[in-house]
C-alpha cells in the first residue's frame, strides 16, 4: 500500500496547523525577537505575518492543485523542477526536524528542569508512537492540547492587564530598520505552522476547499494570538524585561506560573506531534521520488501512516536532544523554513488559468519578502543554513551520477 487515507476534515487541519503555530512560537520566540526590535515587536509581528500571509495564499492555491503529501517539495517538483523541489523539501525535513527538538526540549525544560534531556527523549517516543496509530489519533490529540494552550493564553492576558505594569529600568534605545526585519525573521519561526496542512494534502478530504480554508483560517488564528500576547507582554513587563527571560510569559504572571508550565507543556507537545507527522510526510514524498532512501517510503497497511519515515524521524529528533541547544535551532529553522517558503511563491507565480485563485503580486511580495527576512537573520543562522543546504545539493549531485 502506497497511498494515505483522507480522512481529515476542515476543523482537524485548521487545529494541526494553529496548534503547531502556537506551540512553536507563543513560549519560545518572544525572547529573542524582543531583543532585536524592542518595542517595535508589533510591528514585526505584522511583518512576520504578512510575509506568512503571502507564503499562506501560494501554498494553499498550490495544496488545491497538488493535493499530496509533501508541500512544496512536490510544488517544486511540478512547476519548477526536480532540483527546486529538492532544495524545498531538504530545507523543511532539516529545519523541521531540529524544530521538534526544540518543542521536546521546551516542554521538557518547563516540567522536568532537572532531566530535560531524558524527559523530552521520552516525550518523542510517546508522541511518535501517537502518529503511528493514524492521523485522526494526531488530529484528536492536537485539539485537546490546543484547548489546554488557548485557555491558558487567555488567562495569562488577563490577569496581566489587571495586574498592571511590573517594567523596571531605563527604556532601550529604539531598534534600526534591520533590527525590526531580524525579530520577524526569528518571529517566521513561529508561523511556519501552516506548513503541515499543506504537507498532509493527501489526507484531508476534500482537499480543493479544505486545504485553503484550513490554512488561512489558521494563520488568522495564529496571528491574533501573537498580537495579543506582545502587546500584553509588552504592557505588562517591557521591551528589556522580556528579551531578559527565559519564560515571560511566567514573568508576566508569577503567581501563576504553574498554570503556565501546564500551557507551555501542551504547546510544546501540539507542535511536536504535528511537527513529526509533517516531516514525516514530506520524508515520504521525497523517499516515493528517491530523494531520500525508498524504502522510507512505506505506507502502514492497517494505519495509513509513512511508518518508517516516522520512525527514523523520531530517532534523529532523539539524537538531536540529546546534542542540540534550545534556542540555536529558531535561527536556523527560520532560515530553512523561509527558503521553502521562496519556492512555495516561485512556483506559485507560474499558476495560471482555473488554478490561480489569488493575484500573482502576493507571490512576488512573498518571495522578495522572505529573501529578505532569511538575510537579515543572525548572522551565524545563515552561514549554518547555507552550509546545510550546500552538503543537501551536493549529496544529490553525488548520488545522481553515481
């Protein structure tokens, strides 16, 4: 058996995607964006999503023409070429799978600080065994955690605006242009969730109205949830304040950091368990054109799950938490992550008749766009995704003559 079962409506892709975006950014990227643009964090909240918006409307007039699995690595492919579909597809499966440590380390620092390591171990376990059992059990077990993240967001704003300000020190000095475009380059991170409803294009049903609406339904989601917690961040403890902390949004409400240990946990665990499935099946796209091993490209008879890429998946992300830093993967993963996206706008670009649904103007703004944010990235996150990207095409070019 090769092919997967359709068996997601609009209601379990929208919750796949928006619990992936909430879990990858709403505890992990504040921090470091707020160092870059202080307090112009709004501002590049709505850089960040406008670019996501750009990238949302391509990958979803292309999920409607293509609904397979694999994203923009099968966008690639059939618009572009088979080395554009690579480089699309190897930037999502390395970004992503450092992505998923990240989310087990985040949960795993929040409710085990003492072992963060073996903990977040067996949470990859636990959640790649949840994937195998099928994709209503991943879409079933996203909206539960979602719930759990949603109503403690909700909570923590609320409490923060009647408690008041708690900011401390001097104001910072006012942040550049560039410095502006850096935080929404880190800030991308956190809405690359959207991704994963694209990339399980072979399972939902319907997939010429689902995917669409699930997509933008869910960026909408995501990008309301992110204004409403930086400004209430911002309100509550500053520019300086949240760039200094590891977890502001505990900061923010300190009696209640425990409820917040609970909300972080369950976003973690959301975006980890969407995260595998996603990678998962963009491993599967590319092992069915032997990009990667074939035999990767095994489907479950009794499941309908690309069982082997799951399981491989879940061994490297294990590898990777055991070696990796929490915040050193949101750099490169954006870097990664906006390179996928460039080609989901070039191949977007060459749509026309019936399959154009949006202006082709959003593809060019998308693709300059996302060039743009990926080069004002730190620094070190660009020249390691160059150097990954470079080691990709090259084992490519390798195995094509050989």
């Amino acid at each position: 058996m090769t092919d997967l079962a359709r068996r997601l409506g609009t209601l379990d892709a929208t919750a796949i995607g928006l619990g992936s975006m909430l879990g990858a950014g709403v505890f992990a990227v504040f921090t470091p964006a707020a160092a870059s643009a202080g307090g112009w964090l709004p501002a590049a909240i709505l850089i960040a999503g406008f670019v996501a918006y750009c990238n949302a409307v391509a990958s979803a007039q292309l999920a409607a023409a293509y609904p397979s699995s694999g994203g923009t690595y099968v966008y690639g492919r059939e618009r572009l070429g088979p080395w554009w579909g690579f480089t699309a597809g190897w930037g999502f499966v390395v970004g992503k799978t450092a992505s998923c440590a990240a989310m087990a380390l985040t949960f795993a620092t929040y409710v085990a600080p003492g072992a963060a390591k073996p903990v977040a171990v067996a949470a990859v376990v636990l959640l790649v065994v949840v994937n195998l059992r099928g994709i209503t059990r991943t879409a079933l077990v996203t909206k539960v955690l979602l719930v759990v993240v949603l109503v403690v967001l909700c909570g923590v704003i609320a409490l923060s605006l009647v408690d008041g300000p708690r900011a401390t020190g001097p104001a910072a000095d006012p942040p550049g242009p560039l410095d502006v475009l850096q935080a929404a380059g880190l800030l991308f991170f956190a809405f690359a969730g959207y991704a994963r409803i694209a990339t399980l294009g072979e399972e939902v049903r319907e997939p010429r109205k689902t995917i669409p609406r699930a997509i933008l339904a869910a960026l909408a989601g995501a990008l309301l949830v992110y204004l409403a917690v930086g400004l209430t961040l911002l309100h509550t403890l500053g520019a300086q304040r949240i760039a200094q902390e590891d977890a502001p949004l505990a900061a923010a409400v300190p009696q209640w950091t425990a409820v917040v240990t609970v909300g972080a946990a369950a976003a973690s665990l959301g975006a980890l368990l969407a995260l595998i499935a996603g990678v998962g099946r963009t491993t599967l796209a590319m092992a069915r054109e032997r990009d990667l091993p074939h035999w990767l490209a095994a489907v479950h008879p009794r499941f309908a799950v690309p069982h082997r890429a799951e399981l491989v998946v879940g061994v490297l992300v294990c590898v990777l938490v055991l070696t990796t830093d929490l915040r050193a993967v949101i750099g490169f993963s954006s870097f990664g992550v906006l390179v996928y996206y460039a080609i989901a706008n070039l191949s977007a670009a060459t749509q026309t008749g019936a399959d154009r649904r949006w202006p082709k103007a959003l593809n060019v703004i998308g693709l300059a766009g996302c060039l743009l944010l990926a080069a004002t990235l730190p620094l070190g996150s660009v020249l390691v995704g160059l150097a990954v990207f470079a080691v990709g095409l090259g084992g490519r070019a390798l195995t094509a003559r050989s």
